[in-house]
C-alpha cells in the first residue's frame, strides 16, 4: 500500500514540468486542453446510494490498497482561438440612396373657350345666390385658367366685371366695386376700359388721392396708345377732325372774303351791261349766277371756287393765296381721306386675326377659323399661320400645332420667334431633340432673345434627371449656364418662378416670345377701304368733278389760277374799296383817279381838298365815314363772334384768321363728332376725356381771340 502511494506521488512529480511553462510563458496560441469523461465502468467504481455528508460513508474501509491503473480517459486538442484584433473605429452608417422620383411630362392644358364661359356662369349664378365663397372661388378659377392658356386679356369678361362694378358703385358699396375692377383689370391688363373705370373709382373712394387716380388714367392712355385696336380708331377720328376743321376753315375765310368783298365785283359787274341796266337789276343777276353752282348741286368745292374766283380780282394778296392754299386743301381731301383710311384701318383684315390669335382670348376662335379658310385657299400669309399654330399650341391642339407652325416654315425659314414657340409644341409631344435642335436654331438666328436660352435651360434641367450619376453634373451646369445667359439677357427672369414639379404646364414652364407689333401690322391693308372713302369724300365735295387724281389736280390748278389772276387786278383796272367811306374807288367811274388812289372821288374832294367842297357836304360825308366804320367794325365783330378768326380775316389779317378759325373749328368738331367715326369693341377713351379738352379749348380760344379783336378795332379807332 505504501508502495503503490509513494509511485503515485512520483507520477504526479514527473507530470509538474509539463505543465510549468505554460504557467510562466505566455505562448503564441493558446490550446485548450478538453478531457473528455469516459463512461463509468461497474467493475471499477461501486454506485452508492449514501448520502455525500454521511462521514461514515465517507471514510474508506480497512481493506486492501487497490493496484494502480493507467488513465484511460482521452484527451481531445481543441483549435486555438485566433487572438482578436486592436479595436478599430466604429463603422459609419450604410448610405442611403433615395430613388429618383419620375418626371411628370409636359402637360398642355386643353381649355376651351366654353369651359371659360361655363366658370363665368358660375360666377353669374354664385353671385345671383349672393354666395361670395363660391363667386370669389370662380374668380379665381378665371385668373387661372387665363395663366393656364397664356391669354394675355378675356376682354368679354372683365367687361361683365366692370359693368357690375357699375351696379355696386351705384348701390354703395364701393370696396366690392373696386374688388371686381381688380379682377377685371387682371384678367384684361390691355383693356383701357378697365383701367379708366378704376380710375373712377379711386376718384370717388379718395378724391384727395390725385396720384393715385392720376397714375391709372396715365396708365390707361398708355394702353391705349400701344394697342393698335384702339389707337387706329383714335387716329382715325383725329385725322376726321383735322380734315373737318381745314373743310370749315376755307368755307369761313372763302365766305368772309365774299361778303367782304363781293360789292366791288358786282360793281365791275354791272359796266358789262349798257346804261340802261340799273345796279339793281345787274346786281340781282350776278348774285343769280354766283349762286348757280349751289342750285344745281355741284358740290362744295365747285361752289367755294366760283365765290373766291369772283372776289379774286378785290382782295389783298395775303388773303388771295390763304384763301388758295385752303382751297387747293379742300380739293385734295378725297386723297387725304383716303390715305387716313388705307393706313388707319384695322377691323375685318388678316392683322386683326393675328391680333386676336395673339391675345388667345375669347375672339380667337372665329379668328382662327378664318384664317384656316385662307389657309386652305393658300392665300395664308406667314404672320396668320404662325398665329394660328401659336394660339393652337397653348389650348392643347399639338398635333394642329406642328402642322400649322411646319407650314409657316414653309413660307419663312429661320424666324427666331416662330422656332421657339414651335419648339413648345414639340416639348410638348414628347419630341425632346426635336425642341433642342429648334431651340439652338433660334438662339442662333437672334442670340438677343431670351427664351431659346431659358427653354434650353428648363430641356436640360429636367432631362438631367432621367440620367445617370455620372452625367448629372455635367447636364445640369449645361442647365445652369443656359438659364444664366437668359436672365442677362432679361432681368425679368430674375423673378420667375416655374410650375410645380407635381404640375409642369407647357404655357408655364416655357416662355413663347412676344411678336412685335411691326412684324403683322402691314396685314392691316386698307386699300379696299381707302378707295371707297375716297369715291365717298370726292362725291360730296364735287360730284361733277372727275373722280381721282384728274379732280384732285383740276381742283388745285384752278384755285392756284384764280389766285395768280388775281394778282393781276391794277393791270386790269378792278375796283377796291375806299379806305375812308367803303365806296368803290373806279377809275372807269372817275377818270380824274390815280391807279394807287385808295380813296374814292367824294373822298378824295372832301378830305384832299377841303377848300372846294361846302361845309354841309362835308359834315354829311364825315357821317357817312363813321356810319361805314362802326357798321363794319359792328359786322367784324359778329363774324368774330359767330368764328373766331372770322373777324381778324374780315380786318385784313387772313393768316391769324385762318389759324384761329381752325384751332376753332377743330374743337367745335371734336364735340360735335365726339363718338368718333370707327367704333371700338369695347370701348375707348371716356367722353369726359373728350368733351373736357375740346370745350376748354374751344372756350379759350373764342375768348382770346374777341379779346383780340375788340383791341384790334380799338387801336383802328
């Protein structure tokens, strides 16, 4: 037993190395040693069912020691485990990358003008209910659908508003007045009749306010002057007025010259006829022959020159040739009228569909079809058929559209104007190359012009996200710059905001440039009109003339040679009048005259040789002098007062008369014809701006010039 106990010892001795160094050394890898139990053998080890606490059971027996066995248990060499690593810095969190949300296409609004009418009837309808949620909704779905379909006025409309402005001003209630002439105002920014209507308004909302009101009238006059369908009219009408008071000015200085100076004619008249023939009854003839022309009806003209050809020969030299200027005028009135016509004339001609298709507003569609019914007949011009395809393009007819702006390419190629709007159209079919390429062409052929520019910048921009990483950045600097180059050309464009990307509107997002005024207006051709105004002046001037440049020309060289044989009157001996009595100063009467006496024989006797005549004779030919001179002064004023500028003729000053008698009769026209010959659609400048003018001048003026006159006649005194 002992024995067995000191070998055990020994085993564990030898077993002591082994396992020092892996207590003083620490290895590279470290094994784990796993003792893996073999199964309990009964012969070996006894089960005993005590209790471990029990000492008893404990305590080994006095039996003998039991032989030394080898360990049979085995052991199992695990893998080492690998020696983890230094910490390192924590990851950053994955990156994620939203997807690219779709591009919404280009949306081209189909609005027609039935659907804009149906939201006015809704406003007619909410405002009948005295609904103002609902009225003020459809005013605002108006002013929407106007921006949608890129209509620059909806003038039948905003007429609506501002007649029930009208009715709101005249019940009271002036704010909603105002209200309503805002919207029309917006929904027709270039109708003047909008704009003076307001202008009203602030004048009675805040009479102290004169800026105010005087800023909009300005701005209405403006818009008046700019909008050719206004201002032609307004030309028209002044060119009349011009024309009338030059017809009245040579009627009033023909007329005063006649009774002026129609005595002495008849006078040299009545030396024709033998003795026997009484002044009287020669005088009575020549009045029946003067007035002739007037009974037989040849016309103004005709009866204008035998008046001036009869007193011709008795006037002075400045009144003879005023008084040809005015006539050789008159007879070319037909020409001027006409002219005024043929280069004023607006309504009923291609430019006025061009016009109208322009503006996109709620005549366009008539417009439209008349110019597709030349179009069809080929006799469209360029300016009608890039209208037509313009006007298409913005109410969503794309398809007409292109066909329409390809067959105004056909008529004129490389417009910049025309490629940009017909690139709009292509964007808006989906034809992206298409719209670049003319977008190019047209910032090639005007590089001045903003909207290729801009249109090229929105392209890029949007095409940008439908690409790659790789090539954004490069397409959207090409976005950049495009966008950049438009906005120095037009600061304007500073300012813009583009649609909503959930809502691209092609008449948003895109700009359609403008085309001038002069590009259309020689459309308006007159010469239809200009020829049957003309026929019409020529006839009520002088029916018995020729028509054409034969009357016109025959009426001129007959008032130029009655004018130069006028100037002929001291060789053909003609009577004048007594600068002293009014009496004809004859020399076939009185032989004893001088050709330059300016007094007649009684005249002459009386104040050049008071010694011969008796005192009586003299005092009766004085009365006789002062009865002629106030009664002539008397006639001189009345004809003053009746013209002005009659009576300055009448006293020898024909140029100041005639100036006078037309500044005169300009104003007396302009307040009789204050309706104006060519009406307007909608109305133009208020009568109030009109008759205000014309009636101060023509007060004015007929003061001065009796002020003038009775100063005149004073200092002749």
């Amino acid at each position: 037993m002992l024995r067995s106990f000191l070998g055990l010892c020994c085993s564990l001795v030898l077993l002591v190395p082994a396992r020092a160094p892996a207590l003083t050394q620490e290895p590279l890898l470290r094994i784990e040693e796993k003792v893996i139990e073999p199964e309990p053998d009964p012969s070996v080890f006894r089960a005993t069912d005590e209790d471990p606490q029990d000492d008893s059971a404990s305590e080994p027996a006095d039996e003998p020691e039991p032989e030394a066995r080898p360990d049979t248990r085995r052991r199992v060499i695990a893998p080492p485990p690998v020696k983890p690593a230094a910490p390192a810095e924590p990851a950053p969190p994955p990156v994620v990358v939203p997807a690219r949300p779709a591009v919404t296409p280009v949306m081209a609004p189909k609005v027609t003008d039935a659907e804009l009418l149906a939201v006015w009837e809704k406003w007619k309808a909410a405002r009948s209910r005295n609904d103002l949620a609902a009225a003020e909704a459809a005013q605002k779905e108006l002013l929407t659908l106007r921006e949608e379909v890129l209509a620059s006025d909806l003038e039948p409309l905003s007429m609506g508003f501002v007649r029930e402005a009208g009715v709101r001003r005249r019940a009271g209630d002036l704010t909603g007045a105002l209200a309503l002439l805002d919207v029309a105002v917006a929904l027709s920014p270039g109708l003047p009749a909008a704009r003076f209507a307001r202008a009203e308004a602030y004048v009675v909302e805040d009479p102290l306010n004169v800026p105010r009101a005087l800023g909009e009238w300005k701005t209405a006059l403006v818009t008046l002057a700019k909008d050719a369908r206004y201002r032609r009219p307004a030309l028209t009408d002044l060119g009349a007025l011009v024309l009338a008071a030059w017809a009245a000015t040579a009627v009033a200085v023909v007329a005063v010259l006649f009774l002026r100076r129609i005595r002495y004619a008849l006078h040299d008249f009545h030396h024709l006829f033998p003795r026997a023939v009484t002044r009287w009854q020669s005088g009575l003839l020549g009045l029946l022959l003067l007035a002739l022309p007037a009974v037989l009806g040849a016309g103004l003209v005709p009866v204008l020159l035998v008046l001036f050809a009869s007193v011709a020969l008795y006037v002075g030299r400045a009144e003879r040739w005023v008084a040809a200027v005015l006539l050789v005028g008159l007879g070319l009135m037909p020409l001027a009228a006409g002219t005024l016509a043929r280069f004023t004339v607006f309504a009923g001609t291609p430019a006025e569909d061009v016009y109208l298709l322009e503006r996109g507003g709620l005549s366009a569609e008539g417009a439209a079809a008349r110019v597709r019914a030349r179009a069809a007949a080929r006799t469209a011009r360029f300016q009608e058929l890039g209208a037509l395809a313009y006007y298409e393009s913005r109410r969503g007819l794309l398809e007409e559209a292109r066909a329409d702006f390809k067959a105004a390419s056909a008529l004129k190629e490389g417009d910049a104007r025309m490629l940009t709007r017909f690139g709009n159209a292509l964007l808006g079919l989906g034809d992206v190359d298409g719209a670049v390429l003319l977008y190019t062409q047209a910032s090639r052929a005007d590089p001045s012009m903003a909207a290729p520019h801009y249109n090229l910048g929105q392209v890029y921009r949007r095409r940008a996200r439908l690409l790659p990483d790789d090539q954004l950045g490069k397409e959207l600097d090409r976005s950049t710059s495009a966008i950049a180059t438009a906005q120095s050309l037009d600061d304007s464009l500073l300012r813009r905001e583009p649609p909503p990307e959930d809502r691209p509107l092609l008449n948003r997002l895109l700009l359609s440039p403008a085309v001038p005024e002069r590009d259309w207006m020689d459309l308006a051709d007159g010469t239809p009109e200009g020829a049957r105004v003309e026929s019409q002046v020529g006839r009520w001037l002088s029916p018995v003339l020729p028509a054409g440049p034969v009357g016109w020309g025959l009426t001129a060289a007959l008032a130029a040679l009655v004018a130069v044989i006028g100037e002929a009157s001291w060789r053909m001996k003609a009577s004048r009048g007594c600068e002293r009595c009014g009496r004809a100063v004859c020399q076939r009467c009185d032989k004893d005259l001088g050709v330059a006496s300016a007094m007649c024989g009684q005249c002459v006797h009386v104040y050049a040789r008071k010694s011969q005549v008796p005192k009586e004779l003299r005092s009766r030919k004085q009365g006789e002098v002062e009865r002629h001179q106030a009664w002539t002064k008397r006639v001189t004023y009345a004809l003053g007062g009746l013209v002005s500028g009659a009576g300055h003729v009448g006293t020898g000053l024909p140029v100041r008369g005639a100036l006078y008698a037309f500044v005169f009769s300009f104003a007396v026209a302009a307040l009789v014809l204050h309706r104006g010959l060519v009406r307007t659609p909608y109305g133009d400048a208020p009568l109030y701006l009109k008759l205000v003018p014309a009636g101060t001048v023509l007060f004015f003026v007929y003061l001065l010039t009796l002020r003038g006159l009775r100063r005149l006649q004073r200092g002749e005194a």
